[in-house]
C-alpha cells in the first residue's frame, strides 16, 4: 500500500456455546465424529448451531446397549446441558 492509501479489513466472528452430558451407563462421547471425551463432560466448547451428538457405550457394559445418535443445536454463548442420557439395550 502507498502512503496515505487505506484497506478495511473484516473477520467474521462465529459464536460459541457449550455441551454438558452425563450417561447412564458409562459412554465415549463423540460430537461430529470426534470423540470428545468419556462421559460426563462439562463445558465441552463447540460452535453454536446445529451438531451430531454420538455416545458409544464403554466396552465394560459387555455389549448390552446400542449407540445413541441425537441431533442438538448449540445456543450462542449459552450452555446446553442435557442432563443424564440413557443408551438404549440392544
């Protein structure tokens, strides 16, 4: 640029909410396809908006519950918590 020229320059900013779940029984928690974590998780942070939950019970429960897939959608700059889920039996 030459002297006394100027340039606007934007970034656009995306908000972002948190996700907090328990499960009954114990379960890998993924969010997208990424595993986030073994539940519970508390304050797990992700762009608000819409997001594929996954929980894959733990190898402990022997194989007698399926994964449970749900759709959520993140709030901006607020907290979905969404208590305990239960995975349902095979």
């Amino acid at each position: 640029m030459r002297s006394g020229q100027t340039r606007e320059i934007t970034q656009e900013v995306q908000p972002f909410g948190w996700i907090t779940l328990n499960a009954e029984p114990a379960a890998d928690v993924f969010v997208d396809g990424k595993y986030v974590g073994s539940a519970p998780i508390a304050g797990y942070a992700v762009y608000a908006g819409p997001h594929k939950l996954e929980l894959h019970p733990a190898s402990a429960n022997g194989g007698a519950f399926a994964t449970l897939e749900r759709q959520i959608n993140v709030p901006p700059f607020r907290e979905l918590n969404l208590g305990s889920l239960k995975l349902p039996r095979r």
